[in-house]
C-alpha cells in the first residue's frame, strides 16, 4: 500500500501498479453503505427480490407489446423499480387524483392496486377507438363505455402479468373495481406490507408513472421457488436447514467405568451397560436425544424404528 498526499487537506490511500515501467496509483474503492430504516424492516430476501424483478421486467415487454396492439402506436415500458412499502407510504405518494384499478387477489380481504394517470388511461381509451393522439381528455371519472373498454385491456395485462409472476403470486388476479383517490381507496390497512413495482410506460412523447401493488400475504408460499416472506420466517428457517447434514446415531444408556477398568481391558472382557432389556434406544443428533428406537431391519442392514419423540423446550 502506499500512502499519497497530493494536497494538503486531502489523503489518497491506493496501490502501486507498475504499468510499463512507470508508477500508477489506483484509488481504493469506496464501499456503498446502504441504509437500514428499522420502521421499515426487509420483508422479502434479495433473492426473492431479484426473482420478482426478473418477472416484472418480462411482463413489462409484454405490456409494451399489448399496449401497442391495442392503442395502434409505439409502446415502451421500463421498469424503474421493485421495493417492499406499507401500504400508507405508498398511498400518501400518490398523486391526489389518479385511476386506482382495484385488483382480487385470491381470497384474500386486501386488494391489489394498479395505479395510473386519468388523463393517461383516457389517452388510452381514446386511441383504442381511434381517436387523435394530440387531442387530451379532460381529467374526470371514467363514463361505463370507457371503463369497459380499459377494462378488457387491463384484463389482458392481467393475464400477462400473471404469467410473467407465475407461482409467485398465490392466486389468480381480477378486477373489483375502479377508484379515483388513494385515500378512499383503502386497498389494505395502512400499515400492511405491499409489493410496489414502479414503471414508465411511453406512447409516443407521453410518459406515463405506472405503479402495481400486491400484498405481500397475496405472494407466492414461502417454501416454493423464489418467494421467502417476513410473516412465515420459521418456515424458511426450515427450507435453509433442511439439506444441512447431520450425524445420526442409535445409543445406549453409558456406563460409568474408571480409568482403570479401561487400562486392564483386554479381549473376551464383558462390560455390563444399564440398558435395560425393554427400554427403547435414544436416537440422538449431534448428541442431543431426538427419540427413542428399537432396533429393526431393512433388508440386509439394520435399522430403527423410531417409537416415541423426545419433548424439545
């Protein structure tokens, strides 16, 4: 290492290269800190995290490929982020007037959200039925005709959309209904964990925030593929154990000898064990009695057959 002072007040800590000859000095990476806010503790591992980001990305191409069908114009749509939030958090970001599409999910009491702009989704309608792109409708609740008409494109984005997540989301999806402010929506409790994906979805120079919300509880089960939730941590306590190996033996009770019994050992001697008879062996892991045994057969080998559990406090 070599310590470098090209200022006065500053200090740069690097390693020496020799690049041909001459002296290169490579400053030291600075590590990314990241923060931890315990008001909003991780709910979902990175694993999970990156699997769900993996799925939104697809259907966010198939979202640009049914919007461009539909609305007869060039569609984009990025995804810009997949975070965990309480539901309150992510309502009191919402602008005070958007169209919140409200979502079945399951059975479950809560509801799903996807949120977008009136004026964008009126665009929509508009171009669907052929309308001129440059002509904005005015920011108003949705007549029947044209929510019927969004509905079956959302219906469509649904069916995407559950394709793309796959078993990781517990249940089909299905429209309730059509809400236009966040505070008399209530999707969910206030303080109820949601899965927020965030997009930008682009029709011509109009770019349009798009957001979709799942309830956590609405996710896959925690001991399928990708999905590990904060509520059933001692099931994934038991997925990450499970093909851990461990020592398994059948034992009798000790018996108590002294040094010297063991010194004057020799063969033919006869050790008598205070295991009795009619008790069952202990079948212990790592030392620590699970159950009790008696001893069988399986085939040619031997084997136990487990006949009583131990209480574990």
């Amino acid at each position: 290492m070599q310590l470098t002072v090209p200022e006065p007040e500053s200090i740069v800590l690097g390693m020496t290269v020799q690049v041909s000859g001459d002296t290169a000095v490579r400053p030291a990476a600075t590590p990314t800190l990241e923060v931890y806010d315990f008001q909003r503790p991780t709910t979902l591992g990175r694993e999970s995290l990156r699997a769900l980001g993996l799925a939104f990305e697809n259907f966010s191409r198939q979202w640009a490929t049914q919007l461009t069908a539909m609305t007869h114009a060039v569609a984009h749509v990025e995804l810009e982020s997949v975070e965990v939030e309480r539901y309150g958090e992510y309502a009191d970001a919402l602008p005070e007037q958007t169209a919140l599409v409200l979502l079945k999910v399951a059975d479950l009491a809560s509801r799903a959200v996807l949120q977008v702009d009136q004026d964008i989704a009126l665009g929509w309608v508009g171009r669907m039925l052929g309308g001129n792109a440059s002509l904005q409708a005015p920011s108003r609740a949705f007549t029947p005709i044209e929510s019927a008409i969004l509905g079956r494109l959302i219906g469509y984005l649904l069916e995407d959309l559950a394709y793309s997540l796959g078993p990781l989301i517990d249940g089909p999806l299905s429209i309730d209904n059509i809400q236009y402010s966040a505070q008399m929506a209530q999707a969910a409790h206030t303080g109820e964990f949601v899965l927020v994906a965030r997009f930008a979805v682009a029709i011509g120079e109009t770019i349009a925030p798009t957001t979709i919300a799942i309830p956590l509880d609405g996710l896959g089960d925690p001991d399928g593929p990708a999905i590990s939730k904060a509520s059933a941590g001692s099931n994934r306590t038991k997925v990450q154990l499970a093909p851990v190996p461990v020592s398994l033996s059948l034992q009798l009770l000790p018996a108590t000898v002294g040094p010297a019994d063991i010194l004057g050992l020799a063969e033919g001697d006869l050790i008598r064990l205070p295991h009795p008879q009619h008790r069952p062996l202990d079948v212990a892991v790592d030392g620590v009695t699970v159950a009790g045994a008696a001893v069988g057969a399986n085939g040619s080998r031997l084997a136990c057959v487990v006949v009583s559990l131990e209480e574990q406090s």
